[in-house]
C-alpha cells in the first residue's frame, strides 16, 4: 500500500515529474539494496550512485546553467528527498550528497569557480564530493573549529584533523572550512576548495555507525596541505556565512528525508496491521493499534507540513535559521517515534531475520515479498 503525500502547496509539472522519477527510483533500485547496503556497513554503493546520475537525481539542485535540472529552489529539494528516503535513508541522502558541496559554492564562489567545481558534478558520470567542517571537537559549533589555514606565498598551509565528513575517500573534490584567524571565531572562518589527491591530505578508515551506512565517514588529515589563492571561497572570514547559509538548507533537506523515513515505516506498519488477524479480526480493527496508527499519520503530516513552510520560506528569501531547526527537529523526533512504533517487538511479530517461521511479520516469506527495513513489524 502506498500513501500520496497530500499537496498543500501546488506543484508545477516539473515537480510533479521530478517526484514520479525519485518514486520509481527508489522503489526499484534503491528499496531492494537497502538491506545488502546496511549490512556492508561501510561500503559505499557507488552503482546505485552512479544509476542515478543516468536518470539526473544526482544533480538536479544545481544551476541550468551547467545544464542540469536547474531545480535549486529548497521546495523541490524535498520534495525529491522525501520520495528518495521512502526507499532508503541512507542511500536517498548519498545520491543527492553532492548538493550539500554545492551549496557554499553557490553561496560563496566566483563564476570561474563555480564552472570549475561544479561542473564535474553535472552529466551521467559526475565526481562525488565532501564538505569537511565537523572536528573531534566541535560539531554543530563550527566557529569552535581548530583546523588552521595559515597565509604563505601564493595560497594557504592547512593543518588539522576533521571527523564523520561524509564521503571521505570516496569523494574526489572537497570544500575545508578552517581557521585564518584562530583568535576569531566565526569572523575567521574560511572556506577552501581542494582535490583528493592534493599533497598533505589523508584520510583514515571507515568510522562504523549505527544508520545511514550507505554514507561512509571517515577522519580527515591535513599536513602543510597546500591550497592556492584562487581556492578561496569568498574573502578571508566568510566562510562561516556560507556554511550557516548551507546549514539552513541542508536542516530543511534532512527534515524531509526524515519524513521519507517515517512514510516507509508507517506504510509498513498499515499494511501489516491490515493483514495480520488476531482475535477472528485485522488487528487494524483493534482500537489500541489503530489509534497508534492514527497518531503516526498525524505526526508524519505535522512534521511535512513544517518542512514544506520552512523550505517555501527560505526560497522566498525569510531568514529561517530558527525555522529550519524546527523542521529538523520535527521531522527527526517523528521519524524516531513512527519507527519505534512500527518496529516495537512482541511475542506474535518479532522474529528473527532468517526465521522459516510461518508467524510473525518477521518471516522469511513476507520480508521477501514485501522487502522490509531492518525492523521488526509491530504487534
């Protein structure tokens, strides 16, 4: 069973073709890997990257003028998250990763630069990319970073160490943000472009995690890294606007992917919940789950609703610093709670993955037909 998301904002054409395509996409190529995918744990699925660079969801964000989708609007971003992230979280947010590059480029660079770094991110073989800020100390504060960018001849030394950047290795361009004043902080923060296989950069293993295995993070290093003038994104202490300003969009992105998330495990549950009797009746028609599901379709709905306000906002140019964490922060805690309750065990329905068991939801059968996440099925 599949639920439409409800259209409280119009779509043109355009969105509604561009959401039809990342709907099949992610029902034929990205909902049948999403378990191999997980339990690789730290490989990335570069194929299923690569299939979606030939039907253009890997560069849809980016400006027509490198002759893409030219959808750079925040709306029609998740709009396509969602869809991706139905499928699976982790693999929806890998192929369309290479917009949180683009972003302070878009915000920062010059047009030399943009036609540079941008355009091998366009076409049916594009690089993939990595946005370097996070540190073993400092997070969702990047004005604390540490990573220095000292001034020479010609360019910068950068030295310092990043941590859980997405894509590290995998990734052939990269944008650095590090300190040019450490007795700033964020008035010195700038932002540098560098290539994989610059001298002075080194990457360390993959970091295991607990979700979104289909990205995988590693440290970072950098040793008298050198970095040309013409890398600089912007003037010395800039950067930390256009990181902000990327943060904005990619809050509002995340939500979206989140509400994918929640979508998936909701329709799970339902279709479940229709189809297992318990009682001489579906336990659908139990009062207790269906006021469960009732109150996952709301929570999913609510947390839409603000993601869709807050990316209509910012691409009306609203300052959304605060709106956009709010549809983070929705959207996140629904997708946590919609997955709980779809995955909760019991004795009836928790089984284990390789059960023949012929009850449960679990079983080896209905996993094969109707390919579940990584969960258990609820009641």
């Amino acid at each position: 069973m599949t639920t439409t998301p409800f259209e409280a904002w119009p779509l043109t054409t355009e969105q509604r073709e561009i959401v039809k395509l990342c709907r099949d996409f992610a029902e034929k190529e990205i909902r049948p890997r999403g378990r191999e995918v997980d339990e690789a744990d730290v490989v990335t699925p570069v194929d299923i990257f690569a299939k979606a660079a030939q039907v253009g969801i890997t560069d849809f964000m980016i400006a027509e003028e490198f002759g893409v989708g030219g959808m750079t609007d925040v709306f029609t971003q998740c709009l396509v998250q969602e869809e991706l992230c139905f499928g699976d979280p982790g693999i929806g947010n890998l192929v369309c990763s290479n917009g949180f590059f683009s972003d302070p480029l878009m915000a920062l660079g010059t047009a030399e630069q943009k036609e540079k770094w941008l355009r091998p991110l366009t076409g049916t073989t594009p690089v993939m990319t990595a946005l370097a800020t996070t540190e073993p100390g400092s997070g969702s504060d990047a004005a604390s970073i540490i990573t220095t960018a000292t001034k020479v001849d010609g360019g910068y030394r950068i030295n310092g160490q990043k941590a859980w950047i997405s894509n590290a290795g995998a990734a052939e361009q990269y944008v650095v943000f590090a300190k040019t004043d450490r007795n700033e902080r964020s008035k010195g923060v700038t932002a540098l472009l560098f290539t994989k296989d610059t001298p002075g950069f080194s990457w360390g293993e993959p970091m295991k995690k607990m979700g979104q295995r289909a990205i995988v993070c590693r440290e970072l290093f950098f040793d008298d890294m050198f970095v040309p003038d013409e890398n600089r994104l912007g003037d010395e202490g800039q950067g930390f606007y256009g990181l902000m300003e990327t943060f904005d969009i990619s809050r509002i992105v995340l939500g979206a992917a989140a509400v994918g998330s929640a979508r998936a495990a909701y329709e799970y549950a339902l279709d479940y919940a229709r189809n297992r009797k318990q009682f001489g009746k579906p336990i659908i028609e139990h009062q207790a789950v269906a006021f469960r599901l009732a109150d996952m379709a709301t929570r999913i709905e609510a947390a839409r609703l603000l993601v869709h306000h807050a990316a209509r906002s910012i691409d009306a140019g609203v300052n959304t610093t605060g709106l956009a964490a709010m549809a983070k922060l929705t959207a996140s805690e629904t997708a946590m709670f919609v997955t709980h309750a779809a995955s909760k065990p019991s004795a009836a329905g928790a089984t284990p993955a390789n059960s023949r068991s012929s009850s449960g939801c679990a079983t080896s059968n209905w996993r094969r037909s109707r390919k579940a996440p990584r969960t258990s099925c609820a009641w």
